[in-house]
C-alpha cells in the first residue's frame, strides 16, 4: 500500500496550489472525528506550554517581524537565493505574512 501512497502523493504534488489544497482540506475531513479531538487537544496543550514558557521567561519572546526576517533570512542562505530578487522576478510585492509563507523557486 506505501508504494500506492507514494505513487499518489507524488501526482498530488502535480497539481496546482489551489488543488493541492482543496484536497488536504478533504483529506483531513475525512480523518476519524475522534482522532482530530486528540489532535486538537494536543495542540491546545502545546500553546498551553509555550505561553507558559513565555509568561515564566523560560524562552525570549521575538517579535513578529524579527521573527519573520529571521526566517526569510535562513531560507535565503539555505537556498542561495535572495528572496527580494524572487519577488521582483515574480511580479508581486507580497505582504509580510505571504513572504513568510510563500515557497521560493
């Protein structure tokens, strides 16, 4: 069954953003409701956790878009690529949510 899996994830893959997305979000509505339960009560417990982390000084909150640079700048050296110069040859000013989200070339 793994290689059916594979073999579909990967014609998945070919599909336009859009697409790909329509059929997670179908994927995950038909998962067990009883297993999202879980799902979600281990997600709330974990922002539980990191609020605490916070509110005791365990961990330095960073800003958001300190943060956020941070993270284009790891990509950027990770992938060679200056993430400015793949929004200039796109065509498109992202926000800077968008930029933290959007996959580069």
């Amino acid at each position: 069954m793994a290689t059916t899996v594979e073999k579909l994830a990967e014609q998945a893959m070919t599909l336009p953003t859009e697409s790909r997305a329509r059929l997670a979000d179908l994927l995950v509505e038909s998962l067990d409701t009883q297993e999202l339960e879980h799902i979600d009560r281990l997600w709330v417990a974990e922002a539980k956790r990191r609020r605490d982390d916070v509110r005791k000084r365990r961990v330095k909150a960073i800003p958001g878009d300190e943060a956020l640079q941070k993270v284009r700048d790891a990509i950027r050296r990770s992938n060679g690529i200056s993430t400015r110069k793949h929004w200039r040859s796109t065509g498109r000013q992202p926000s800077t949510t968008q930029s933290a989200i959007q996959p580069l070339p």
